[in-house]
C-alpha cells in the first residue's frame, strides 16, 4: 500500500492480458474520482520498438498504461484496447501501474547481452502524469540509467519531472540524456478543452526553461497542430517565441492523425466543441488517418517560417526524428510508424 486513502478494491488474478496479477485500488481525491489503478507485476521493463518502426529509437519503457491526462486527440488511445477496453473513457480512468519495473528495469540493464542503447520514455503514455507523484516509479528509473550509464530521453507534459531533475543532472554527468516537453498550444481556450487534465502550458515552458538552464538539453514537441484549432500562424509564433526564450534545444510538429478508435473519441469531442469544424475534418480525414501532403506541407512551413522570423530569435534545430506522417493513396503507408506513439 502505498497511498495514504488508498482503498484495495478487488484483486483479480490475470484479469489482465499479459500480466501476471492485478490489485485494483481506487484513491479518494478529487483528480482521482471514478478512476482505478491497476498495480501489475510486469515480466520486463524495456521494450523493443518495432524493426520496421522508423522511430528515432529502438528501445522504450512505459511505466504506465492508460493516461489520466485525458488529451481527446492521443494517439495512445487504442493501445487500450488490447486490455479489453475502450479507448474513451476506459483509456483515462483505468490505469495500469507497473508497479515493479525499477526493479525489472536493473535486472535487464544487468544482462551482459545489453548493449546500452538509448531508452526513451513517454513514447506511449505520460510517464509524469499525475499519479506517478505517488508511485514514484521514475526516480528508480532514472537510478537505474544512472548507475548503468544508460543514455536516455523523456517525453512529458509535465512539469513533475523537476522532481527529478537532480538524478537526471546525475545521469548527465555519466551519459547522454535529453528531454522534451509536448506542448501543442498556449492558448488556454484549446488547452483546456483538448487536455483537460494536463499541466498548464506556462509550465511546461518554465519547465523547458529550468531542464536547460540546469544543462538538461530540453526541446519542444508542438503536437498535434489541429487545423483551425491551434495552428494558427499568431499561436504557433506565441509558442515559437515561448520556445526559444526557454532556450529549447529542438522544436518538433506534427499534424493530428486520426488512427483506429481516435477518430472517434476525438471526433465526438470536436462535435461538442468546435461544431462549425466538424465538416472540414470530415474532408481533410475522408482518405485515412492523415492529413493529405498539401495540409502537412503548410504546417512543416508555418514552423519554418516562424523559425526564420528574425524577430523569434531562434537559433532551434527540428527535433531529432519527428517526421510528418502523410498518407498517400495506395502507400505502405511507411512513414506513418514514426508516429506510431509520439504524443
Ligand atoms: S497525449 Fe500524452 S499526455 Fe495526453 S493522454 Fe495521451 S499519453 Fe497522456
């Protein structure tokens, strides 16, 4: 037990797929309403992206499943699904805890077949998300890149990961390490209806900020730009100009795809909250789960642009391996993998 509050509600034995054993524990608060935890044991830590994956790296851990961050547009979505639930409201309110992976994580790092590849985290889901201030899974984490000189990577919306950011000043003295912050907007409007449970944009950025100045090299993931929604020429420079005042060491963007049960959960979404929107995504969606060349070729030159603009300042490169998924009639449709789990 390691919530104060925390009630044991039912413990089902492989109640889900690929884990061993599940306590369900619920937790009175307020951000933790109607929502359960799922505390398995995983039999590994790291996983294998993928050969035909062209994802900028080859090995990743995910602490967690589900996120309670809730953004209506998250590519992670259907990863619920092979759990047995939705990608609605099951993938924010039904979170899986990985309750033993620092542990699993020394074990496999240990093996003399490891050849210390770079680990990236939060590829799937938020590896900071609220819930992890009481599981506290990433300082072990990070202990273990640490004390096996293991470069890694973080992607976060969250400002949490300052908590760690002396074992992550401790694994730059020994070994590569990088972080970004995903920031899609800092309008608060698209904010809060698009992300409702994630930490104010402002933060992010001073996060950005504080992970650079402490020489944590931190870049930026502007993802998704959502077509009338915040990719608006005056929303992407606010954020450019936010992004190089942090002093953000890469800027990433990346248009909305809409993927298997996405396109649902986000379509109801913008029913409700953009209506007057719904039929232009209907057009730019009609061919698939990607915006066709033409719209991601604006969106790749609306960020070239503003990085040009002399009066932004920024001296940022892209971000290492984000590329803009486009699907063509007919294609393999090979450059969709990169994106395969980005946030
Ligand atoms: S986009 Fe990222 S932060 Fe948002 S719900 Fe998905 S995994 Fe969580």
């Amino acid at each position: 037990m390691r919530w104060d509050n925390l009630k044991l509600e039912a413990e089902a034995e492989s109640r889900l797929p690929g884990y061993r054993e599940a306590v369900i524990r619920t937790f009175d608060a307020p951000e933790a309403l109607d929502t359960r935890f799922y505390e398995v044991y995983a039999k590994s830590a790291i996983n294998k992206v993928p050969a035909a994956s062209r994802m900028p790296f080859r090995y990743t851990i995910n602490p967690y499943r589900g996120c309670t961050h809730s953004c209506k547009f998250c590519f992670a979505r259907p990863t619920h699904v092979y759990l047995g639930w939705n990608a609605g409201r099951d993938f924010e309110r039904e979170i899986v805890v990985k309750v033993n992976v620092p542990e699993v994580l020394r074990a496999e790092l240990r093996k003399p077949s490891w050849k210390r590849e770079h680990i990236a985290m939060g590829t799937n889901t938020d590896p900071y998300q609220w819930c992890e201030s009481k599981y506290r899974l990433m300082p072990g984490i990070w202990e273990a890149m640490r004390d096996f000189r293991n470069p890694c990577s973080v992607l976060t919306k969250s400002p949490l990961l300052l908590r760690d950011l002396e074992l992550m000043k401790e694994i730059a003295a020994v070994t590569d390490i990088h972080a970004n912050l995903s920031i899609p907007t800092l309008d608060e409007k698209p904010w809060r209806a698009s992300e409702p449970h994630t930490p104010h944009p402002r933060k992010r950025i001073e996060a950005v900020a504080e992970l650079n100045r402490a020489g944590i090299p931190t870049g930026v993931l502007i993802a998704p730009l959502m077509p009338g929604i915040n990719d608006s020429p005056k929303q992407v420079e606010a954020i450019l100009q936010a992004c190089a005042d942090a002093g953000a060491t890469s800027i990433g963007g990346i248009a909305l795809h809409l993927r298997g049960e996405v396109r649902q959960v986000f379509m109801d979404w913008l029913r409700s909250y953009r209506p007057d929107l719904v039929e232009r995504y209907e057009e730019l969606y009609a061919r698939g789960a990607y915006v066709s060349r033409e719209e991601s070729d604006r969106i790749q030159r609306l960020l070239r642009s503003a990085k040009r603009d002399p009066e932004t300042r920024l001296g940022v490169r892209s971000m290492r391996g984000v590329c803009e998924p486009t699907e063509k009639p007919g294609s393999s449709g090979a450059r969709r993998v990169v994106q395969e789990s980005l946030f």
